[in-house]
C-alpha cells in the first residue's frame, strides 16, 4: 500500500542536535497535535507504551541505525506518518543504542489491519537497496518529505 | 446453470528457510494479503537428511534450504500482480518458490468486488 497520503510536511523532521527517545517523542507528540485533534501527550503516552513493549529498532543496514515506533491512537481521524532524520543520532534502543532514522506511524484503532499494512510497507521501504541511505541523507525536512514519497513510489 | 467462474487465484508460497519468511511476510502484507494460512512444513530433502538413514551419506549433497513455511491464501488477480513484484525486489536467496491457481469458485470469503 502507498503511505504517501498519509504523509505530511508538518512530520518530516531533520534534528540538528542529539536527543533521546523521550524528547523525540515528546517533539512527535507536538507536530502530530498541531496538525490533529489528539494531545501531544497522548501521542507522546503511546508511543512510549507501544516502545515499553517490545523495542522498535530495527537491525542496522549500513551502519545506520533505524525505528519504527508506531502508536494506535483513538480519535485520530486519519493514519499519519512521520519520519525523522537525526546525523547525531537519537538515544533510542533499550541499551540506549542510537538511531539515525525513525519512520513512526500513528494509527485509528479501528482500522487494525490499515495499521498493519503500513507498518509493513515502511518494513519494506527501508529494505529496498540503498532507500535508508537515500533517506538518512536528507540536508532538510523538505528534501526528506520528498525522498519518501519517492522511495514508497518505487515499490509500486 | 454453471456458476460463473470466480475472479480469484490460490496462491501458494514456499519459503525458503526461516529467515527468508519475515520478509515475505512483510511484503505480503503490504500489498494487502491479510488473510492467509501459514502451515510449517519440512522439505523432502530435510526429511531425506534427518529422518532417512539410508540416504544419510549423500545429506552433505542434499540443498540445505529445502522449504520451511508454506503460506496459501485466496486473493485477487490483482493482488497477485502486486505479489510478483514483490518476490522481484527479494533478495534472490529469500525468494520462495510457489503457484498460482485459478479458483472456480469460493466458500466462506465475503464476496468478491
């Protein structure tokens, strides 16, 4: 399924400092809610629970380290997806093991399955060769915006 | 009156070995197979190498990957296409083998659109 349409340029995001999980959660939670009805907290409170779980990070391809946090988030009236670009990294693993590459989806939990499909078209977008150096490389939110949607353009 | 033949396909897919099956998976998923039956199953050279003594000397000659997981699933021809295009993009280790079938007609699927 093309995720496309459920990008916005309000959730690409280039950060030019090291964070940690908690901050960037808390940074999702802000522009998901500056562009939704839900809180930032909620967002924020989601992903945090999902992650307490089971850890979203995904084994490095070319030394880059990726994530896939994702949240279920009741009252959102359309999926959204957000990527992020951190060159510093983000303290994200368990161990604290950074990220350079995080690629969230927030979900309505109505529709599980949409919920499903989209988590495995981003599996499957940062598998394709050389699509997560394409994407880490991004100088800026625009540039990264639009490398997305070329790269989820390339599967078909 | 015959009943009109049906405009879905069984699809049937052999993964490799155990680590090729996530991504198929994966993929699967994404091109909206949701529903499937997914059957652990054992490769007739696996069996030939562990389980038949008689041919226990020719188990170095035998392919290690010898099928793992069988997945089926009744999907559209549509779907199919999408699928195609998929197993292109996979590493040509982690390809599965497999069959498409036509279907004449379905029983407890909701109705084809």
């Amino acid at each position: 399924m093309l995720i496309s349409s459920y990008l916005r340029p309000e959730l690409a995001i280039v950060l030019t400092e090291s964070i940690d999980r908690k901050a960037l959660f808390a940074t999702l939670g802000e522009r998901v809610a500056s562009i939704s009805d839900v809180a930032a907290e909620a967002v924020s409170e989601g992903l945090a629970e999902r992650e307490s779980q089971c850890s979203t990070v995904l084994e490095q391809i070319a030394d880059i380290g990726i994530a896939l946090p994702h949240a279920v988030l009741p009252g959102i009236p359309e999926p959204l997806v957000a990527a992020v670009v951190a060159p510093s990294g983000i303290a994200f693993g368990p161990d604290g093991s950074a990220v350079h590459l995080v690629l969230a989806i927030f979900g309505n939990p109505d529709s599980p399955w949409q919920h499903v499909r989209m988590l495995a078209r981003l599996a499957r977008i940062v598998a394709g060769k050389g699509a997560v150096g394409r994407l880490a490389g991004a100088g800026d939110a625009a540039e990264l915006f639009e490398r997305l949607k070329a790269e989820d353009a390339s599967h078909g | 009156m015959a009943e009109a033949p049906s405009s879905r396909c069984l699809l049937i897919l052999i993964a490799r070995n155990e680590e090729s099956f996530d991504p198929l998976a994966t993929g699967l998923l994404d091109v909206g197979i949701t529903g499937a039956t997914v059957v652990d199953s054992k490769g007739l050279g696996a069996i030939i190498r562990e389980e038949m003594p008689m041919f226990a000397g020719l188990a170095a000659l035998l392919p290690r990957e010898t099928g793992s997981r069988i997945l089926i699933s009744v999907t559209t021809r549509d779907r199919i296409e999408a699928v195609r295009a998929f197993i292109e993009e996979m590493k040509p280790g982690q390809r599965p083998i497999g069959a498409v079938l036509p279907v004449e007609s379905t029983l407890g699927l909701p109705d084809e659109s």
